[in-house]
C-alpha cells in the first residue's frame, strides 16, 4: 500500500478549521498521482508518448472523522481492481499517530476511484497499455 504525506493547510479548511469535504479528492489525487510516479508512471509522460491520459470516472466516499487545521495526514492508495480502460484505486486518509506503534492511525475518510484510460483529444475510452498494467503489477 503507498502513503503520501500532507499536513492540512488554511486552504484545505472551511470556516471552522475544519478539512473540506471535497479536499478528500484532491488529497487522493496527490496519492494517487505520486503512486503511479513512484512506479514509473508519469501522467504528462504517458499522454506525450501515447496521446492518452487517465482520467476519474467515478468516485465514492465515506466521511468518518474530520481532519482539522495543521493536522498530519498519511493519504494510501491501492489498487482493487484493473480492467482493460479502467483501474480501481482504494484511498484511505488517515490521522498520523505521535507514537508510532501504540495506536493505530485513525481512519478519516476512505474511499474508491475508478480512473479510465481515454484518448487525450477525443475522451474516447482505449484499452490500457500491457506495459503500464505490467508496472501496476509490481
């Protein structure tokens, strides 16, 4: 499973110092996004050398507990599920514990992300490359 870090910003809140419900997605797309970088998988690469991109089809979340201002987040992301256009990707964002070991980290909000590989100028859904599932695979 990847983790990515992020700490919880001014931006990311609403009024009450609270995360915003949908700063979830952008902070799964960071993970998601630097996931598939650490496999070799860079998103501006692959659509100049194939002329398609992944793109969010669907999404669904579950909010369980509000993460706050200056809070330290670990964002996962895994993958449940591949077809021929499309993957599945579970997220979780989690509290980050101070003591490592003691607790487990708190379960923020979780939740899955169908991303369908598409032709850059058409949105046309193609099949995903061999090689990029091969890496997913790793």
């Amino acid at each position: 499973m990847f983790q990515w870090p992020v700490r919880v910003y001014w931006e990311d809140t609403d009024a009450g110092g609270i995360v915003f419900y949908a700063n979830y997605l952008k902070f799964f797309e960071r993970s998601r996004t630097e996931w598939l970088r650490s496999l070799g998988i860079g998103q501006q690469q692959l659509k100049d050398s194939t002329g398609c991109m992944f793109v969010v089809t669907e999404t669904a979340i579950r909010y369980h507990r509000p993460a706050r201002l200056d809070d330290e987040l670990i964002v996962t992301a895994s993958m449940i599920e591949t077809g021929r256009a499309s993957l599945i990707v579970k997220h979780k964002a989690l509290l980050k514990t101070e003591q490592p070991g003691e607790h487990p980290a708190t379960l923020l909000c979780e939740g899955t992300i169908r991303i369908g590989w598409v032709h850059g100028a058409s949105l046309q859904p193609r099949r995903i490359p061999a090689s990029i599932l091969d890496s997913l695979k790793t």
